[in-house]
C-alpha cells in the first residue's frame, strides 16, 4: 500500500556517465574557479573601475577557492598594466629626522642606488688626491705667500725700529720677543741683570714703546687672517667643485627627466662640499681613517634607501598577499640600532611595508586578521582615505614614543582586496559606517555550484590541473567520477557541486601517497575510495565509540520490535572536522491535564530556540488536526533520552508528533524504522540537514546487530535530491534488507511507522472509523471530558 514511498536504489546516489567527464579542451589551464560567475563578474568590474572607494570585499567561506580565484585572476590582469613608479627615501641635510622621499620611473630605483654608490666610489679615489695635485699646491702656496708677505712686511717696520733702539726682535714661530743689545749683541737674562739700573729702565720704556708700535702694524693681522682662511676655503671649494663637477655631470644627464633626482642630486653637491672638507682633506685625520670607515659615513649619508622598485621588464603591476598584517608589515617600520647603549636611526633604517609594495597595484588582506591586530583596520582606512602612506609608530599615541624619524608621506595609489566570511562583511556593515564608502564591490562566493555540464567540465580540468601541478600521478575517469560523487556528497545535492574544492583536492593528495605505497600507474577509484575511508577512520573515534556504546546497550536503542511512546529520531553530530549521524532514543508521555506539551530539553534549558519552536508547533498541529470540536487539553512530555548536551535545530519535529501520536492512541511505533523531518503545523513534513549521515548512523547500527529486511529510514520527500549515500547502505537497498521511505506529510509517517492507515477527514471534519487520526481525537475529547468533569466537580464542591 505505501510501496510507492519507497525509493529505488538508483534513487540513492548521483548517476553520472563517464564519457561527460572527457570534456574535448580538458588540457586548457584553469582560469577560473568552477561555478562562480557571479564573483567572477564583481571581481572584474571592482578591478576596472578605478573610482576611489571601489575596493573590493571577497565573502564566501574559507576553501571555497576565494584566494585562489583573486590571486589568479589579479596577477594576469596585472600584468597588462604599467608597473608603478619606484620610491626611495634619501637624508634630508637641512632636518635630517624628515627623510625625504624621491620618485623614480619604475625599475630604476636600484640603478639610481648602484649609480650613487659608483659616485661615492669615486669621491673617495678624488679626494684627497685632488688636494695633492700641483695645481691646488701652488695656489694655496700663493695665498698664504701672500699672507707670509704682509705680515713679514710689518715684523720688519718693527724691527727697524728696534734697531735703531738698540733693541733686538726675534720671532719664535709666531711668538714676537724683545732683547737688548751692546755691542751689536743680544744680552741674554743674566747680562741684562749686570746692566746700570739706568739702561735697564731705559730697556723696558723702548720695549713698550715697540710693543705698542707692533700692535699697530698688527692691528689688521685678524683680518688678514679670516683673508687667508677664506681664500683657503675658496680655493679648496673651487679645488672641490671642479673635481665633482665631471661625476656629477653624467648623473644629471642620465637623470635629466627625474625631478626628484635632479633635485637631490643638487644636494648632495651641495653638500658634499663641507663633508670632503670635513673628512677627507689630506692633513685631517688622514692616517686615523680607514678607507672602509670612510666608504661607510659617505654611504650612511647618501646612498638612497630604496623602498619599492618594481622591475621594468613588463611585469605589470604588483599584486601582494600580505598573510601577517600587523601595523608594522603593512605601513612599514623603522628599525634601531644602539650606540653605546642608545637607540639610533636614519633614512637609510626606513623599511617598506605591505602598502609600499603594492601601491599602483592590488593588496589582497585577510578581513578577520586586520580587526584582530590592533590600530591596522583604522590606518588602513586612513591611508585609503587620504591616499597617503605614512609610516609611524601607532603606540606613540599610547605615550610610548618610539620614534625618532618623521619620514615624508607617499602618494598612495592601490586596490585594497579584503577576504572574509559572511559574518565579518555583515558586521563590518553594522558596525562601521566607512565601511560601504571604502568597499563598494560585493564578490560574493557560493557554497554550492551547480552541476551543469560546463560546471562539470571544469571541475574536472581543476582536479586534472591541480594534481598535475602537484606532482601527483595521472587521475583515471572513475577517479574523477568518484570525485565529483564527493562533492555533491559535500554539497548534500545531487545536482550541486560543493564549492569548497580545497577538500578535493586534499583527497587527491591522500589518494596520491597510497598510490605511491602501491606503486599505481596512476590514482583510480579505489585509491580515491581509501583515501576517504582512511580520512573517515582517524575522524571516527567518537562515532565507533557511540556505536559500541549502543551494541553495548548502554545507549538505549531498539531496531527490532514495537514499542509506545517511543521512536528512533535521527541527528547529527559536527565535533571538530568530523561529521556523523546517530539514533537518538525519543519518548512521549501523556496524561489529562492542561500544562500542554512540555520540552523537557527546554525546561532544563538544552534545547536550544529552534528545537523549542519545533516542539511549539506540535501543539499548532494538534489543535488543527484534532480539536477543532472540542478544547485540546492534555498534558504531555517530550524527551530526546540519553542526551546530555545542548539540542538544536527541529529536525526530530516529525519524530516527536509521531511519538505524541503513539503515547496518545497506544498504538505502538516500529522500533526498526528511524526517521528525521521538521514539521509545519498543517502537518506538511519539510526539509532537514545533513540527512545523508543520519541515514548511514542508524544503518551501521542495524548492520552491526542484522539486518532484518524490516529496518528502514524515513526521510522528507524534499530530501530526495539531497540523497548521496555511501554503497553499502545502496547495496543492502538493492538486496531488500534496508529500505528508505520518502514521506510528505504526518499521515504518511503515521502509516509506515504504525502499520495503519492514518486516515483522512472528509467534508464533516470526520475521520474513518479505527483509523489512526480517529483514535487520537477520541482520545483527546476523553481527556477533555475528564477535565470538564474534574471543574465541574471543583464548582460543586
């Protein structure tokens, strides 16, 4: 009678024809990730539109292909775009705590770099030989002659004087004395003292008279001094500017067309003029100054510290995956070096971060890795914003001053591309009002694909791809057929494919070891098939554990037998990467009374709201179904036995209106047959989750005791499309000792479930005699006669 409900062997699994898996261009590389059209049409308009704000957000769930399908399609359209100008930071000489940066033309950043450190290589074989040459030699003799000259002239007009005095002058290096002489001879210390005290007198009045006289001729001896310094300085200058003028010539030249560099080339010249003086003049700390310590200040004082430089070899624009995003890694940093125990920088310790090596092209970022990492989600906003990099250090806002540079900002140009789940774009969109102005373009990914021929095709070429790129063997046409059984299986669908393919390919690397270990010419089905059967193994603890515990008899379930009040409903456990499927013992006692239906898992608080709105709607059904005669006033109670921890979800709703049912008419329920619905309150049975591991849970319980041929699984008739089971339970199908019923109302439950029929109403309300539905409402007005009688009695007394 209800064979109908009955599904078919063939019902159970996905039947494909392998000649569709050899599609004619299975060689062509992927190009993009199977079934996403519509994140594949975001992502192109989001990278083309060059608009600010149109940043895009890539959602979907991690494994569905979302980096994989953003890097891939980044890098070749990247490469058809002008690669970005390259960036160096250089000494500022007027504030040397704000580096300055420069802009270079792409791919001459390190050519610019390697050009200056020929300059300083040259520098140092110029100086100081340029102050060695005879040229330079003669001159400076000729200055301080000169100098020599007047000075020599205004010793003589003293000496003369002297003279005439009788009075000798000697010099002693610049050190001017006077003697007295006798007898055309200078008198030293001793013979003075022999002299009348007369002539001494008279010694000492002419030598103030000739001290007097030389302060006069030396009066402008300072400024012929500063005379000689500043000829000296001029000279070494003019001796500086004529020996870099040919290093610096061809720089400029070359550099003509570079503003920046032109600039800071004008001063370094400038520059370097008090630096040689300073360093390497000849008679200045020559001897104490290596050559390497010298290369090494003139480095440290110019050579360019080149942040980013593209090459310029038509590598297009830069695409960067930063995986750490810390503040530090993505607007750079500045690194410290200690000088006897303090903490110092420049220019050249400046360091790029993520943003320096995209700018003028695409950044690809984690969205939950930079709301994790403190002070990154606001200055990424503020470099976008502004289009600015600015590298600080975001901590000193905090009082924690650990910065000593305040480096030039840098024009930002870049597509920020942020990859995150549904729940962080959804809160991003609550919580953040910049966020919808920054991110524009939605690239919305799919859980589940569907299985076109077109989709199929290039499922295939992916596993094909993927493998060959990973140095796996060769996948056989079965192998590939058993592959794509896996992902419906995944995507619960027979006409889905599942979108994260990551699983996929994770098999195919399994399958590959085992294909190794068995030196296989190639991966085929079987591999495939225990590459699955090893991963469900070391997955499978708690399950085994929960099956021994039934067989055991220590978890409660029959799957012989009839019983009241008692049913087999089915779920489903998720505990860490595993996912199974386990009867679960339900009971149902009613009384008269008026409570209603009680959740026992609600009142102590472990059934969660939608369990609790399933078992809500029980009373909707009932009062529908049943008492549209009379006031529905009973008292029952529901249980999921033996279960210990919080219940969600209202799958086991159908299960429990059954169980009610039985408890109510004492009509007693199969126990060989499990089922799994939800329930609306016109008793139309809907759809659940995961129904493929809830059928093979109770049938590897019903295969460890026996299979009887009476056992089955009752499943919602929408559910059939979602039907992808493993062979064995197909296999005791086709053999008649396991059978899956598909049912779209109460009726048809209560009817395989009870072995009667359920019954229908007719035009008056009334349902047939001894059917199921007729026992349950006389049971029910008998109940609400007993409570009428019970306030009746309570008023007389």
């Amino acid at each position: 009678m209800l064979e109908h409900l009955k599904l078919a062997p063939s019902a159970l699994k996905l039947a494909i024809d392998l000649p569709a898996l050899a599609p004619s261009n299975s060689s062509r590389r992927q190009t993009s990730i199977v079934g996403q059209s519509r994140a594949q049409s975001a992502l192109t308009f989001g990278v083309a539109m060059k608009a600010p704000g149109y940043n895009i957000f890539v959602m979907g769930e991690p494994g569905t292909g979302r980096l994989s399908m953003v890097s891939h399609y980044l890098a070749t359209y990247a490469e058809q775009q002008e690669s970005p100008l390259s960036y160096a930071y250089v000494d500022n000489f007027e504030n040397p705590r704000e580096p300055v940066a420069i802009e270079l033309p792409s791919g001459e950043g390190h050519a610019f770099s390697k050009d200056i450190e020929k300059l300083i290589d040259n520098i140092l074989a110029t100086f100081p030989a340029a102050f060695e040459s005879p040229s330079y030699q003669q001159k400076k003799t000729a200055i301080e002659r000169r100098f020599n000259q007047r000075y020599n002239a205004a010793i003589d007009l003293v000496d003369c004087k002297a003279r005439a005095m009788s009075v000798a002058l000697y010099r002693d290096s610049e050190t001017i004395t006077f003697l007295p002489i006798r007898n055309d001879k200078a008198l030293d210390e001793e013979q003075f003292t022999l002299l009348p005290q007369a002539d001494r007198d008279a010694f000492h009045q002419h030598t103030e008279e000739l001290e007097e006289y030389l302060g006069d001729v030396l009066l402008e001896l300072p400024q012929w001094r500063r005379t000689l310094v500043e000829e000296l300085r001029l000279l070494d200058n003019e001796t500086i500017k004529q020996a870099l003028e040919p290093l610096f010539t061809e720089l400029n030249d070359k550099y003509q067309n570079v503003d920046d560099v032109i600039t800071y080339l004008a001063e370094v010249e400038k520059n370097l003029s008090n630096t040689i003086s300073d360093f390497l003049m000849p008679s200045r700390n020559q001897e104490s100054r290596e050559s390497i310590a010298k290369r090494l200040m003139l480095t440290e004082q110019y050579l360019p510290n080149i942040l980013v430089d593209c090459k310029h070899d038509g590598s297009g624009a830069p695409v960067i995956y930063e995986p750490h995003p810390i503040y530090q890694n993505l607007f750079g940093r500045i690194e410290y070096v200690s000088d006897q125990g303090t903490l110092v920088t420049n220019y050249r310790r400046i360091c790029p971060g993520s943003l320096h090596r995209a700018n003028g092209g695409y950044l690809i970022l984690d969205a939950e890795k930079i709301l994790t990492y403190p002070f990154v989600w606001e200055g990424l906003k503020r470099a976008l914003q502004t289009g600015k990099i600015e590298i600080e250090s975001p901590y000193s806002e905090l009082g924690i001053n650990t910065i000593t540079l305040k480096p030039e900002v840098i024009p930002l140009n870049v597509k920020v591309i942020l990859v995150g789940s549904r729940d962080i774009y959804y809160l991003l969109e609550e919580m953040d009002s910049e966020f919808n102005e920054m991110f524009r373009v939605l690239a919305d990914f799919d859980d589940h694909i569907r299985r076109t021929p077109d989709n199929v095709a290039e499922f295939t070429r992916l596993m094909i791809t993927q493998a060959k790129d990973a140095g796996a063997k060769p996948l056989t046409d079965a192998a590939l057929l058993r592959l794509i059984e896996h992902s419906c299986r995944l995507a619960e669908h027979q006409n889905r494919l599942s979108a994260h393919v990551n699983l996929c390919l994770e098999i195919i690397a399994e399958a590959n070891l085992l294909a190794d270990q068995t030196h296989a010419a190639s991966i085929g089905k079987n591999e495939i098939e225990l590459a699955l059967s090893a991963r469900e193994q070391r997955n499978g603890r708690i399950a085994e554990a929960i099956l021994e515990e039934m067989l055991e008899g220590t978890i409660l379930i029959d799957t012989d037998g009839e019983a009241i009040g008692k049913v087999n409903g089915l779920t489903v456990m998720d505990i860490g990467g595993s996912s199974f499927g386990a009867p679960a013992r339900i009971t149902t006692t009613v009384h008269p009374g008026s409570r209603g239906i009680v959740d026992i898992e609600r009142e102590v608080e472990l059934g969660q709201p939608i369990h609790s709105k399933g078992v809500m709607i029980l009373s909707g059904y009932l009062g529908h179904c049943y008492a549209q005669q009379f006031p529905l006033a009973i008292s029952a109670s529901i249980a999921m036995e033996q279960s210990y921890g919080h219940i969600d979800g209202d799958s086991a709703s159908l299960a429990e209106l059954c169980c009610l049912i039985s408890a109510l008419t004492r009509i007693p329920i199969q126990q060989g047959i499990a089922l799994t619905g939800s329930i609306n309150q016109y008793g139309e049975v809907q759809a659940i989750g995961g129904v493929n591991e809830k059928i093979e849970g109770f049938f590897s319980l019903c295969a460890a005791r026996g299979l009887t041929g009476r056992q089955a699984v009752i499943i919602p008739a929408s559910n059939k499309p979602n039907l992808m089971l493993k062979q064995d339970v197909i296999a005791a199908v086709e053999q008649g000792l396991f059978a899956i019923y598909t049912v779209s109302n109460v009726d048809e439950t209560l009817s395989l479930l009870m072995g009667q029929e359920a019954g229908g109403m007719n035009a008056e309300g009334q349902y047939p005699e001894n059917s199921i539905n007729f026992k349950a409402v006389a049971r029910l007005k008998e109940i609400s006669d007993m409570s009428s009688d019970d306030d009746k009695e309570t008023e007389t007394g």
